[in-house]
C-alpha cells in the first residue's frame, strides 16, 4: 500500500528529471527505488502503480453489517 508521501516523492522526482535534474533514486517507506540511468517514462509508470495503490482500499471496500433479532423468548 502506498501513501500520499510516496505520491509527493515520485511527483517531484518526475519533476527534478524533467527540469534537467538527474534524480538516481526515490524512497518510499524502508524501500529504496534506484535507476541507473533515470527514465521519465519509468517514472511515470511508478506514479501510476502508486496512484493506483492509493485508491485501491477505496474501491474494494466492501461495509458489512451484521445484526441479530430476538422474540425475547427463551
């Protein structure tokens, strides 16, 4: 499951690369995601399966209500 700090990393990597900063590496959590040679495209892919794992909870969220009944009837 990914969170909105992973989202804020990977969109400024995107960003640094595209401003002609080479970016090597992004964190997220104890993992280290490193590219040898930085492809935007990559990037880009990763921002997805992030976005994607973020909204993930909310549509297979599924509510259940569990209740029961009785005559008082012993």
């Amino acid at each position: 499951m990914y969170s909105k700090q992973n989202l804020e990393a990977i969109e400024k990597a995107i960003s640094e690369l595209q401003s002609g900063r080479r970016v090597t590496s992004v964190w997220y959590g104890d993992t280290r995601l490193q590219y040898a040679s930085v492809d935007l495209q990559d990037l880009l892919n990763f921002r997805n399966r992030i976005k994607a794992g973020m909204e993930e909870p909310e549509k297979n969220s599924k509510r259940q209500v569990i209740f029961t009944t009785s005559k008082g009837l012993q």
